[in-house]
C-alpha cells in the first residue's frame, strides 16, 4: 500500500533532522509535559484550582480559544490567492497556512475541553450515543464547524502531498470543489465562533452585530502576521522557497484588516460611550475601570498601542517594506490582537455580572502552564506538519520505485 | 412527554418494595464481586455511571438503577442514607412565583433555608437566591449590594429584591447547552441533569438573571445537615464539574409542598402557586396587583413577578 509508505515515510522525515531540530522538538515537548502535569493537578482538584468563578466563568482559557479560531480562519489569505487567484508564489506555501490552520484548531479543541468540568462526559455531544443540541446551542454549531474545518484542512493537503509523493499532479478539478468549501468554511468558524458570544442578550458587551465583523477583520490582521513571521522563519532555517512576494501580499491583506479591525474598535467606543447606558458599563470596566476595578485597563490600553503603532508602520510603505519594522509590525499586531479579542473580549462579558457585582478575575499558575501547554503542543504538532510538508514539496520525500522500496 | 416516565413517589408501596429488594441486591452484589474502590464506589457503580444515558431517555428500569446509585454514592461520600426520588410533574400544574417587595425586609431567611433544603456545598457558599440591598427610590441593579451586613435588617433608606432563578419559558439556558443537559419540564421548572452535564458553563453566560451556578469543586455537606429527601432532577448530592440552579425546590413542590424560601419567609411576601389554576394565590396577584418582571425586554418569559402593595 502506497498510502501506509506515504504516511510512514512522513512520519519519519518529521522526526529527521539535525541536533538543533530534536533541540526544539524536546524543547517544547518538555513545556506539553509541564502543562499536561499542571492539567491533572486540575482533574484531580477541579476547576477550583482556576482563577474563574460563578461571577467570571469562562477565563483564561475560553480567551485563548476565541483567539485561536481566528488563526485558523486566516489561512484561507493563503488560500484564495492561490486557488482562485492561481498565484504560483502563493500556492508554493499554501500547504504551510492549511498546516498552521491544523494547528491553530487543535489548540482552539483543547483549549474547550482544558475547560470543561466534566471532560470524561465529551462523549455526550456524538450524536446518537449521546445528545448533540444542533442546530439550536451555538456551541454545538462551533463545534460542528470546528470538527468539518479541521478534517478539510487535514484532507486536502494530505491528497495534494499524496500526489506529489507518487510524483503526480494532484487533480486539481478533484480536490477544487473541497477548496472552495474549505473557503467558505473558513469564514464560518469565526463567525460562529463570534455568534457564541453575541448571542447572548443577557451579556450586551458581547451582544452586538458588529461581533461577527470584528472578529473576523482582527482575525485577518493577526492571522497574516503569524503567517508572515513563520514564513520568514522557514525561509532562514530551510532551502526551501518563500517568495517575498507572497510576504508583500499579506501584509498588504494585514494592513486593510488592521484598519477595518481599529474602525470596529472606534465604532464600537463610540456608540457605547456617546450616550452612555447601562449597557456600557463593561466596556467601561474594560478601559477605565468600574467601581474601583481595573484590572484589564492596562492591558487594553498596551494592545490599543500596539495595534495603533503597528498600523502606522503598516500604512507607511518604505517602513512596511523594511523587513525589521515589518516584523515589528507583526509581533505588535499579534500580542495586541491576541489581547483584544481573548481577555479583552471574553472577561468584560462577565463584569459587571448581570445582577450588577463587579467580581474580578486573574488567572492562576496552572491556567498560565496549561495554557503555555497546549500552545507547545500547538507549535509541535505544526513543526512537525511542516517538516514533512517542505521535505514532499521540494521533492525530497517522494515514492521509490518498485525495485527500491523497502519492506515495511 | 417522555419525562413522565418516572414512578418515585407516585409508585406507591410496591414500588418502594422493589426499590428495597433492589437496594439488597446491589449491596450484595457489590460485597461479593468488588471491594469498594475509585472513590467510595464499586467498579460496577462507575462503570454505570460513566455510561448512564440522559434523563429523558432512560427506561424506568435505568432511572431506578440510577436512584440506586445516588443513593449508595451519597452514602459513601457522606455517610448518609438519603432517599432520592424522582416524582413526576402533576397534570395541569405550571409553577409560577411572586414576590411583594414592599413587604421584603432583607432577612435573608430564604437564601439559608434553600441552602440547607437543596444540600449547597456549605465550603463553596453557593447560594440559589441573592437578595439585593438598594437606595429608596434607585432601582439600578449595578448600584444594588449583594453583600450587605449590618446589624438589624432592613436599614434606613433601604429596599430589598430577592432574585433566583426565574424559571423563564423560553430559556436562554436551555437553548445554549450543547448536549441537552438542561431542559424545561411540563411543569415549567427549568431542571439540570447533573449526571449528564458536560461543565462547559456556557449556559451560565447565557443566563440574564445570574441564576446559574458551577460545581467547581466538590460539595461538602455536613452529614447531620444533610436533606435526606431528594429529588433526581432537583437537591441530591451534585457531583462535581456540572452547572447547578434552582428548581423550585421541585422534590416539595411536585407533592403539593410550599417551596422552601416561601415556607421561611417571615413577612409573607413570596407567593407561589399553579399558573394554570385561576383560583391559586399567584393568580390572583397577577390579575390584582400592579406586576412586573426583571429584564423583560429580553425576551424570556420569566414565570417569576415581583409586586408591591
């Protein structure tokens, strides 16, 4: 079976390659392995061990979640351009996005079940066996999207990278009609992801039409930035071809979502503030503090700096063009994003509560290991993608011919 | 309605004689084939746990085995021999409740009798009911003390608003909870089934009223203070990791009892009663006395007015 060669010979390449690669590797296996010790002191313990409570139930991690479908979401930049537009510089990294978007959904699963409270009960959702509230929950829609967004990023560059191994062309009319779903799919994990929230009348932080929008544009301007940092990264470390083309694209693409993403942000400050209601107190928390409370503001001020600065030095094209401050650029994009749409987006939801108590939260040392845990895992799971990925696409890895096979 | 499938209390003496004999099986069982082990229980006791199926779809075969199981965990865990039932809805009953508040003084009798009658982890402090303490003449939820400690209650200048939850009919909750766990009976109260929540919380961000509350470690109840009458849908022992909320104390009030936060409170402001019967006490404050609900404008129907004389 050519298929088993396929997968054994990739899972071997994974696992080549010089000291400083099996460096890394352990390098972030030995943090998956603290984070997953941290995690049985909270299976042991419960979620008490957590900075949440009945006022702010959703934390650290449900923040990392709504952040991390927004990366996965963003590797459909890579995607259009090269299968709609047929851009040969981007189809030649297309693979590495449809990777980091396996990636980015693995950590936004683990991050949901890290916070459930009954983890031996997620077979409750498999419909059948157990009982699966769609299409009424909203969070067993993301979890539909989810499931569908990973298996086609899983799907599709397996048969193209299958192709290649055998050294054929994959056909394309064969897998375009998956692609153009995979697209549309993109666009509905963070919408759904967003509709979670804004779903919710009895949270009006969360509960306003212009979630969906917003999440999507910031989704696009962190996306590409992580994109455009591993793109170089892979570029220095390997032989393999990036195009500086395809880097100009997509901070072109992350300057636009960037705008649109801060005019969201000033959209929003203005209704809420205008004529402020009842309805802005938690944006108030957020950025000013409420009833001596503040323990966001900082923090939301520090990504409304990043975002502002990095836009700047986004929307001026000899500085964009320099690749010190175009990185800048990204780094300052993501952590701000990352900031504003995780715990800058979920915790005010929950301050005020809706009975009016203003009850903090932080989280605690196991929420920030098992979190840096699964972040690890993330990383690990999308170096090894790409490892195996590079080595098929530059034709290192590809089948022997009969006479030359090994016997597995 | 697939839920009226229980017999409980509504069984009769044969039933409690098979639920005895049962009873005897399952301890021999037990005795002879495993020691108790994974926390207090039998292996067969957790390997029916972990595959016990939803509520409502249990057989009544499955839900007794189950009542079987609560009763011996419960027993394990806290040395106490409870009695857990699972009394079905009365026909024709739909609950609904009001409060006088002008009658309210803010003794909080209602928050500790309900935690002592639904078994509320004591070390977790949950509360099902929060009375809120605001200024005369400021009705401004986010300006309301929940928790206000002087000496002599009501203070000066001060009126009080018990909120719970408002048993909605068309609950925000119930539509959020991916897996079912949550639903309404016919008798309108929104009920859990904790051996089938998932913990994900969402239903408690979806909750306008904050009525929802987590289990985020395990329950302690002292085994003198425990209730020993329970229901299955309502005060047994809640495991930990599930989503828990007031059922208008449904093992009282489906037997024809008050609720327990009625039956303390001692100036008489709570008012519950059947919806559907024009001749119950909640009818009539509806139809006489100047009503209102909190947040209607969301939309959620609560079955749960407030009034003032």
């Amino acid at each position: 079976m050519v298929v088993i060669r396929f997968i054994f010979d990739s899972v071997r390449e994974m696992f080549r390659g010089p000291r400083e690669y099996w460096m890394w590797l352990l390098a972030l296996s030995l943090v998956v392995l603290f984070g997953a010790w941290r995690y049985s002191e909270q299976i042991t313990e419960g979620l008490v061990v957590t900075g949440m409570s009945d006022q702010v139930s959703w934390g650290f991690y449900i923040s990392n979640f709504a952040f991390l479908v927004g990366i996965a979401a963003a590797a459909v930049l890579l995607v259009i351009p090269a299968y709609i537009f047929d851009r040969k510089d981007v189809k030649d990294v297309v693979l590495v996005g449809e990777g980091m978007a396996v990636a980015a959904v693995t950590m936004a699963i683990l991050f949901v079940i890290v916070d459930l409270g009954r983890p031996d009960r997620l077979w409750h959702m498999i419909p059948g066996i157990g009982r699966f509230h769609w299409p009424v929950s909203l969070l067993a829609w993301d979890v539909l999207v989810l499931s569908v967004y990973f298996l086609l990023n899983l799907a599709i560059p397996f048969y193209v990278l299958y192709s290649r191994y055998r050294g054929k062309e994959p056909n394309f009319r064969l897998y375009f009609p998956f692609v153009v779903i995979a697209m549309f799919w993109a666009i509905s994990i963070h919408t759904v992801t967003a509709f979670l929230f804004s779903a919710n009348p009895a949270r009006p932080f969360w509960h306003t039409a212009l979630l969906g929008p917003r999440f999507i544009a910031s989704a696009f301007a962190s996306g590409p930035a992580l994109i455009i940092i591993t793109l170089q990264i892979i570029r220095k470390l390997t032989s393999y071809h990036v195009s500086q083309t395809v880097i100009d694209l997509l901070a072109l693409i992350m300057t636009t979502a960037l705008q649109i993403s801060l005019f969201f942000v000033g959209a929003e400050l203005f209704t809420d503030f205008y004529n402020e209601g009842a309805h802005a107190a938690s944006i108030h928390y957020l950025f000013f503090g409420l009833g001596g409370f503040s323990s966001l503001k900082a923090w939301i001020w520090f990504a409304l700096a990043l975002n502002l600065t990095a836009l700047v030095i986004l929307m001026i094209h000899p500085l964009r063009q320099r690749t010190v401050m175009l990185n800048i650029a990204c780094v300052m994009t993501f952590i701000g994003i990352w900031i504003e749409k995780g715990m800058g987006l979920v915790i005010p939801g929950f301050v005020p509560t809706p009975l009016g108590e203003i009850f903090e939260y932080a989280p605690t040392s196991v929420e920030l290991s098992v979190a840096a845990g699964i972040w690890a895992f993330g990383i690990l799971v999308f170096t090894l993608v790409a490892k195996a990925v590079i080595a098929i696409e530059q034709g290192k890895l590809s089948c022997p011919p009969e006479e030359q096979r090994y016997t597995l | 309605m697939s839920n009226n499938t229980g017999s409980g209390n509504g069984g009769g003496k044969f039933d409690q004689a098979r639920r005895n004999f049962l009873r005897g099986i399952g301890i021999g069982t037990a005795a002879a084939v495993a020691q108790p082990a994974w926390g207090g229980q039998t292996f067969q006791d957790t390997f029916a746990d972990f595959f016990q199926k939803d509520y409502r779809r249990m057989s009544v075969d499955e839900i007794e085995a189950a009542l079987e199981r609560i009763e011996r965990k419960a027993e394990a865990r806290y040395d106490v021999e409870i009695d857990c039932q699972n009394t079905p809805p009365q026909p024709g009953v739909v609950y609904g409740y009001a409060i006088n508040i002008s009658r309210c003084k803010g003794y909080r009798d209602c928050v500790h009798a309900c935690v002592k009658e639904n078994n509320l982890g004591r070390d977790s402090q949950m509360q099902y009911i929060r009375v809120l303490e605001m200024d005369q003449g400021d009705f401004n939820l986010e300006h309301s003390d929940h928790y206000y400690e002087p000496e002599t209650v009501p203070v000066e200048g001060k009126h009080y608003l018990p909120v719970q939850c408002m048993q909605c009919d068309d609950p925000p909750c119930v539509k959020a909870c991916p897996v079912e766990a949550t639903w309404m009976e016919p008798d309108g109260i929104v009920v859990v089934d904790y051996d089938w929540c998932i913990g994900c919380r969402y239903c408690m961000a979806a909750c306008p009223y904050w009525a929802r509350h987590f289990n985020w470690t395990v329950p302690e109840i002292p085994a003198e203070e425990m209730n020993t009458n329970t229901h299955y849908l309502g005060n047994r022992p809640r495991p930990r990791g599930v989503v828990e909320k007031c059922h208008f104390c449904i093992h009282r009030t489906r037997k024809g009892q008050q609720p327990a936060c009625m039956e303390a409170c001692p100036t008489g402001s709570r008012i519950f009663g059947n919806l559907l019967d024009p001749d119950s006490a909640i009818r009539y404050v509806l139809a006489n006395k100047q009503v209102f609900r909190l947040k209607e404008d969301l939309g959620t129907e609560p079955k749960f007015w407030y009034f003032s004389d």
